[in-house]
C-alpha cells in the first residue's frame, strides 16, 4: 500500500479477495500484496490451517502461516451462512481479483463460485488453484505438493540412490503459486483492452503448472520422437567434495573450462579430445568429473571458490540455510529481512523484484485471524450496527 510521501505501489489501488490457504493460493496472494494490492484473506472462523499446524508459535502467528501471509487483512467469516455469503458477494462487487484453492466443486457448493461473483462483478477476474483442474479423471480428488511431485515424473531423477526423492520444498504449490499470479497479470491487461466487463475465470492445475516449471529439461531429449534422445541434462549437474565441504559448478563456455585448466595448472586438459568443446565436454561429462573430484577434495572450500571464480569458471559453495542467511550477497541484497511491529518482530523473505520508479512499500506483518473484519465491512459499506449483528449472530469474528 502507498505510504506518505512516496509513490504508489506497483499494484496500488488492485483488491483481491483471498479464500486460499496453505501454501499454493497465499503464495501468489502475498505477491501481491507485496507489489502493492488490497488483499483480503477470508478466512474460517477458525483460520487458515497453517495458523497452527507448523510452528515456532509467537503472538497468535506461526512461522509456516508468516511466511505466506504478509502484507493481508484479514476477515473471518462463516462461509455456509446466507449472511456470511452475502457479505462475500458484496466484497466481490468491490474487487478486482479474486482467488481460491479448495477442490473444483467447494464454492460452488458454497454458493460464491465463479458464475454468482462474476454475475455480482462482470469485471472479476475469478483464480482457481486446484491439484487438478476442474474436469479430467482426477478432478475431484485431493492434493498436496508431495502427491504432484509423485505424478510429475522428476522423483525418479533426483539423488543418485535406487529409491525416488522428493524436492525437500512444496515446489509443485510455489510453481502453481507463480503460475496463478502471472495469470492474473495477464487477465488484468486484458480486461483494460476489454472495455465494459472483461472479466473471466482462470484454472491453475498444479500438475500442469509443476510440469510447465520443472521438466522442460526432461523434456529436451524428448523433443523429437524419431530422433537419438541426446544427453540425459541432469547427468550434467554434479556436487563435489571438498576439503571441508562441498561446491557445485559447470563450465559451459571454452573460455571457462581455459580458466579452470589455469586455476588447476592442468595445461594437459586443453588440449584433451575428450574436453576441447562444450558439446565433448558434455559427452565425457564423467571422465571430467572424475578429474575435478581429485583436484577438488583436498582443497579448502573457501579458497578453491574464490580460486576458481577468479578464473572466470562458475562455482559456488553448498550452503546449509545458516550459511545461506550470512553469505554476503544475501546481506547486500536484502534477501532476508524483519518487519518491526508491536506485536511481533518477523524474518521474511523480501519481495525479489525491484522495481525503479514504483518501490515496493515496507512488508507488514501477517495478519491476526480476523484482526481487519470490522474496517473491512465497514469499507464494504456496512453499519456499525450491521457489522454488530453479524458478530452477534457469529458470521463474522
């Protein structure tokens, strides 16, 4: 949101009503809420699940709901009430976004699916996350990131064990997260050129949306169904022992594998048949890494990055997260900071865009359950009197 003085928000001024939960849904509504939307998390009058199913536990948050939730208000409403949907279709009325991820057929059962808000505001653009999509075989079953990382065909590929690994983060609701909110981008531009209405749904599956971000690789050698299946692209990444830890890197370019031969003193390696050219490089990837095992695992980690990013070859240390949080491009950076408030000193994850001429006001704190529904209704247009009755009847906490 604006604050005095500076200019607004790259998307000052958008509402969003926000029934998400977990993590794919708050994922995208956060964004954008931290590039300068109104969102609005309704809630149950018992909260999102997150609230208390993950700590650490401080002052009516946790830390899993922190990190998915900042920059919201929210409202707690009963949504099987007839007073409590229609004090949903009159938030609708007033919105410009709207986003859900319960199963295909929850809202409509709660009478606020797509076609009743989209009928109170022609202008709605409606965003369902589902683990799905609407139809298909699958449609109505549940779904949790670990269940689409099964189907998605990557576990196989990851670690060198016999036995399937799972990414050790919901990639799968992120990827749906990001996909959902690149959609609304897009379905907000096109309701400007629309004109009057201009409104429409937009379906998120996470399947389709993990597949589109993790396998295009997977999907290289693929490409052409009559032709050689070419290099397997994950053979390509490799980790390697150090001294006192671990780096990862590869050289792509002729003068990067140049460097690296100078930083090793291994001037045999240039003119090596096996390693004179990427696509050779690539194809006798294990008779290199063999070579970089030995040279890499009696040299201390700090130095041997250091060496070889002087020499123009890409490599990095393996950070554990406490080594991640002090490396100093992340200080530099700002990739992690703390929201001051009374309430509660938070640790978040900034906002990773920057933006020159619209900069992103400072993150607030995640929300109490319900901590905004009064002023919400109020900006809704109800009375006070009206907003007393619906506390009074239990619509609303």
């Amino acid at each position: 949101m604006e604050t005095p003085g500076n200019p607004p928000s790259p998307c000052e001024g958008l509402r969003v009503l926000d029934f998400t939960s977990v993590v794919s849904g708050p994922f995208c509504t956060q964004a954008l809420g931290d590039y300068g939307a109104d969102v609005v998390k309704v809630e149950s009058l018992v909260g999102d699940m997150s609230r208390s199913t993950s700590g650490p536990f401080h002052a009516g948050l946790s830390g899993f709901f922190s990190q998915f939730n900042r920059n919201k208000r929210s409202i707690a409403i009963d949504l099987k009430s007839e007073a409590g949907r229609e004090v949903v279709l009159r938030l609708a009325r007033e919105s410009d976004v709207v986003v859900e991820n319960f199963r295909p057929d929850v809202m409509d059962r709660l009478g606020i699916g797509d076609r009743v808000l989209r009928a109170a505001n022609p202008r709605l653009i409606y965003v369902s996350i589902s683990g799905f999509g609407p139809d298909g075989p699958y449609a109505p079953l549940p779904a949790y990131d670990h269940v689409v990382q099964g189907l998605g065909g990557m576990m196989p590929a990851q670690g060198a064990g016999a036995t399937p690994q799972m990414f050790r983060t919901v990639v799968a609701d992120k990827a749906a997260g990001m996909t959902a909110l690149a959609a609304i981008m897009v379905a907000l531009f096109a309701r400007e050129r629309a004109g009057a209405g201009g409104g429409q749904r937009i379906d998120v599956p996470m399947l389709d949306a993990y597949a589109a971000f993790i396998l295009p690789e997977m999907m290289g050698p693929v490409s052409f169904p009559d032709s050689d299946s070419g290099i397997p692209p994950f053979d390509l990444f490799r980790v390697y022992p150090t001294a006192d830890g671990h780096v990862v890197g590869m050289v792509v370019q002729d003068e990067q594998f140049l460097g690296l031969c100078d930083f090793l003193g291994r001037d045999d390696l240039k003119n090596d048949p096996r390693f004179v050219r990427m696509l050779e490089r690539f194809k006798n990837i294990d008779s290199l890494s063999e070579i970089l095992i030995e040279e890499f695992r009696e040299r201390p980690t700090a130095a041997l990055v250091a060496g070889l990013r002087q020499a123009g070859a890409p490599f990095a240390p393996v950070n554990d997260f406490e080594a991640f949080l002090s490396d100093e491009q992340v200080k530099h950076s700002g990739v992690v900071g703390v929201i001051e408030d009374p309430l509660a000193r938070v640790r978040v994850l900034r906002a990773p865009a920057r933006f020159s001429e619209t900069p992103l006001a400072p993150p607030r704190r995640p929300p109490l359950l319900g901590e905004h529904t009064d002023a919400i209704l109020a900006q809704a247009g109800h009375s006070p009197g009206e907003i007393a009755d619906l506390r009074k009847q239990g619509t609303v906490a």
